[in-house]
C-alpha cells in the first residue's frame, strides 16, 4: 500500500497570553497508507484532536506548528498554499468532527451543506448536486432522503446529525476520512449501526480512516493501526492486535488496564492514579514518569525517544531502548 499520510516529530505551540506560548503538541509521529484504519487513543489533553488537525492546517488562530513534517498525498502541508489546502480539505480528507452540532451550519439545508462539497471539489452544482446529495445520504442510511435534503440541523436526531456530517465529509469523495469521538455522543445501538456502516463505506469506496477515541474497544474493532498519544507525543505506535495482546509503553498497558471490559462484574473499575499534566508542567523526563508504577532514576531527567524496537511496532520508554530524544 502507499503512503497516504506522514507525520513526524509534529510540534504545536499555542498562546497563552502576555507573549508567553506552550507546546501543547511535541513529539507526535504516526502515519497512514490508503485504505487503512488507524485509531488514535489517549486520554484528554494528550494532543489527539489538534494533531488530526495540523493535518490539514486546520489549527486555531492562537496554534502555530514550529517544527516536523506533515505530508498529505504527496503534499508538503506545512508549505502548501491556499489554493493546494482547499485542494486536500474535503477533496483528499473529509473531516467529521466531534460536534455535529457545531459542524453543521443551523440557517443552511442538510442537502445544501451536503451538495456544497461536491461542487468546492468536483464541480457538480445545481440539480445533479442535489441528486449526488440525495444518493449519499440514502446511503448512509437517511431514507427517503428527500425529508433529511429540506431539514435544517436542528429537526434531526444526534445520530442523524452525526450521519448528515459524515455526508458532508464524503460528498468530495476524498481519500481519507478523519472521524474525531465519532460515536462519543451516542447510545449502544446507533454506535452499533454506525460502526457497521462505516465498515460498508471503506470497502465500498476504498477510504482509510483515522479514528480518534476513547474508546479501545472501538478502536480494537475496527482499527488496522493505533497510535497511540500521552502528554503531546507519541508513546507507542503499532498493529492494533500486538498493541493490544501485548502492549510495551505503561501507559497502554494502564489504559487497557482501565478500559471498561477488564474489569470484573463486582470489583471497582481500575483507574490509572494522577492526570495529564498540562502543557506548561510537562516533567523534563518521561512525560509518564510520575504516574508509571515501573519508573525509575533516569526516566525522570532524561525523555526517551521513539524507537522502533521491533518489526512495526515502536515505543518511546527506557524499559526497551536507550535512545534518548532529541527533536521531538
């Protein structure tokens, strides 16, 4: 397969007031090849949404990448101009975001919001716009359809909003579909069918597929691929059945640890102790370090850098290589 999407060594300030700025993003890698699925997991505040973000140089005013490189289709992002970055948003990577509420405009038709793309990206307009619009949303389970082209936002369902998003980001018929807590805001049974209807979609139109969540339990249904993101850096990276059977970063094994489905049917839910630290008080050493039951001196003066420490599979932890980082 091709490489469709390369990150390395993603770096992202934002400010915070009075001159001052803080990497909220520093040392994220992962990449992406057609067709595959890869799913990003971390807790909040690890750096999963603004990372899926820079992919497309969609941060906020306030957000700058000062260092590492992100290719896109052969695109360098980060030099692209604005007429090659309206190429790639929409036409190469559809972004569905966490909030269809938010993403959707309220004063706009679902039908115009869907048929919009596919005449930024492909020209079509008018009649065969709406046509095109009609046959998506069908497809994604919205029928008749016809009822779902003349809604406004507000008259649909959560997870009709969610699927009225998702055939915005298809109509430009891109390459790659980016899907931010797809399925955060709903119930078991419209996870379920969304989930089904996702796996339709990428082998009917060949897409690959970030998917960032919280949930492993998701991720390990559907994902070829996980990265996976602590305190703005990668920590472990690799095929989602060996980073799940045997997970080499503490930080994935406490997450699995704590994932709802290892608990048992009486006992309390594990929990992984303290938070993530905030950008301005990430430790000098291992990001982990104060929360890892495993570290020790070093991991507390030096940070580890990212290794590949077996065929695929890379980690950024003492307690399999020695590297110390450098850039990121």
């Amino acid at each position: 397969m091709s490489r469709l999407v390369d990150v390395r060594s993603l770096a992202v300030e934002v400010a915070a007031g009075n001159g001052v700025r803080h990497r909220v993003v520093d040392g994220v890698s992962f990449a992406v090849d057609e067709g595959e699925t890869l799913g990003v997991v971390g807790e909040s505040g690890c750096g999963k949404t603004i990372s899926t973000m820079a992919l497309l140089r969609l941060l906020p005013d306030s957000a700058r990448v000062v260092r590492g490189v992100v290719s896109v289709a052969g695109v360098d992002v980060l030099a692209a101009g604005e007429d090659e970055l309206i190429r790639l948003r929409g036409g190469v990577v559809g972004m569905v975001f966490q909030d269809p509420s938010q993403a959707l405009d309220p004063v706009r038709t679902v039908g115009a919001q869907v048929a919009e793309a596919a005449f930024l990206h492909r020209g079509v307009r008018g009649r065969e716009a709406l046509r095109e619009a009609a046959l998506l949303l069908e497809e994604l389970g919205l029928t008749p359809p016809e009822p779902f082209l003349r809604a406004y936002p507000h008259q649909l369902s959560g997870g009709q909003k969610q699927r009225a998003l998702l055939a915005t980001a298809l109509s430009g018929r891109p390459r790659l579909l980016v899907a931010d807590e797809l399925t955060s805001a709903l119930d078991s049974v419209a996870r379920a069918q969304l989930v089904e209807l996702l796996g339709g979609l990428r082998a009917r139109r060949g897409l690959a597929l970030v998917a960032i969540s919280h949930d492993l339990a998701l991720v390990a249904s559907i994902a070829g691929r996980v990265v996976v993101l602590y305190a703005g850096e990668t920590v472990e990276t690799g095929p989602a059945r060996d980073v799940f059977a045997e997970p080499l970063h503490p930080y994935t094994v406490a997450l699995l640890a704590a994932a709802p489905r290892a608990a048992g049917p009486t006992g309390p839910l594990p929990s992984i102790p303290g938070i993530v630290p905030r950008p301005s008080e990430w430790p000098s050493g291992c990001r982990f370090a104060p929360r890892c039951a495993r570290a020790f001196d070093r991991c507390r003066v030096a940070r580890p850098a990212l290794v590949e420490v077996r065929p695929d599979r890379s980690v950024r932890c003492f307690l399999h290589a020695d590297d110390e980082a450098r850039d990121g």
